[in-house]
C-alpha cells in the first residue's frame, strides 16, 4: 500500500541558518549526504515513488553522487521564491499522471519516520480519502504528511506570493484533517541549524 503513493522530498532550500544546502549535511564518519541518506531511508520504509525537488544550481553536483534507480528530479529555478513553489512543482508533475491520488511531503530537514508510521498514514488513507493526514507524537504534528489528490490541486491554484501560500497554513485551514498518534519521535525532528543537526547526529549516532 506504501509504495503506491509517491513521496515529494522538498531539498531546494539555500539553508541559510545551517551555513549550506542541508542536502549535503554529513558527519566526519560519513562518506554519503545526508539527500543520499534521505533516499535510502525512504526506499527502506517502502517508498517506491520518490520526487526530489532541489535547486537548478545544484544539478551538476546532484548528478555525480550515487542514488537508486527510478528516482525522478526537478530543478527548481527560482528557490528564492520559497519552499511553496517547489511543492507547486512537484504537485503540478504529479497530477499529470492518472494513477496518482495521494501523496506523502516530507521536507529534506525532516529526518525518515520509522516504515510503521508510514504504513499507519497509508492505512487510515483508505478509509478518509479525502483528508490531510498528519501524524502526531505526543499531540506535536509532524512529518510527513499525506494529502489527498484534491488538497494537491487547491495548492497549486495557489498564488506563491501570497502570504497565506504555506503548507502549514492551508492544512489548517483545509475541510478534514485527520490527526493521527503514532509512537514515533522522528516525525517532529527538525533541523534548521548546526546545533540542532549535531543533536540529531548525537541522539541517533549517525
């Protein structure tokens, strides 16, 4: 059921409080970033699907590491527009195809949920097929988020200037969220800072 629903990993942040593109974080034991990282998570927790929205300038680069077969890139050309734009990209290729429904948002600084927090957004899909499904950690929401096919076509109408353009903001405001507990930390993780990615690194020994 998982890898049925594609997975749009937002990656094309300049990252300006972490110093750099939070793509390309890695410890000193590392010899891969933190998007390979990412990629093989998700592939482990039953991702089939992924879309990777990062930065143009960064393609050359991109293309010379090492990633699984059958992921699909988009470069997006105007980052300094924000975070909304590139999920207006990903969502525009997407609802191109027939088959796709729903789908998962995970942002790069976001760490891979545990696959049973996957299954159990996939899982309750089935029975509220028309609502955002957002897990929770002790009532904190988190990521990733699963939106069905008719919220991805309300945000792409969306105009990404406006102030009110923001992923956070429209879940709130959408028609049915349905907010599920799940016994999984990870989804409230959020790295924006070295700080907070040395914690990361300390608290999971990566």
């Amino acid at each position: 059921m998982i890898s049925s629903m594609p997975c749009v990993l937002l990656a094309a942040g300049k990252g300006s409080r972490m110093g750099g593109p939070k793509l390309y974080l890695q410890t000193s034991e590392q010899s891969h970033y933190w998007i390979q990282e990412q990629i093989a998570s998700l592939t482990e927790a039953g991702i089939q699907n992924i879309v990777v929205v990062a930065a143009a300038t960064e393609k050359k680069r991109i293309e010379a590491l090492s990633f699984p077969e059958g992921i699909e890139w988009l470069w997006n050309e105007q980052v300094e527009r924000g975070s909304f734009l590139s999920l207006q990209l990903a969502l525009n290729c997407l609802l191109k195809k027939a088959k796709h429904s729903a789908c998962y948002v995970l942002p790069i600084d976001v760490p891979v949920a545990k696959k049973e927090t996957w299954q159990k957004l996939a899982a309750a899909s089935q029975n509220h097929n028309d609502a955002v499904l957002m897990p929770c950690f002790k009532s904190r929401g988190g990521h990733p988020v699963l939106l069905p096919r008719l919220f991805q076509e309300q945000i792409v109408r969306c105009d990404p200037e406006h102030s009110g353009s923001r992923l956070d903001h429209l879940i709130k405001n959408y028609k049915s969220v349905l907010r599920i507990e799940v016994p999984d930390d990870v989804i409230v993780w959020n790295m924006n800072t070295p700080e907070e990615w040395q914690k990361w690194t300390s608290t999971k020994n990566i």
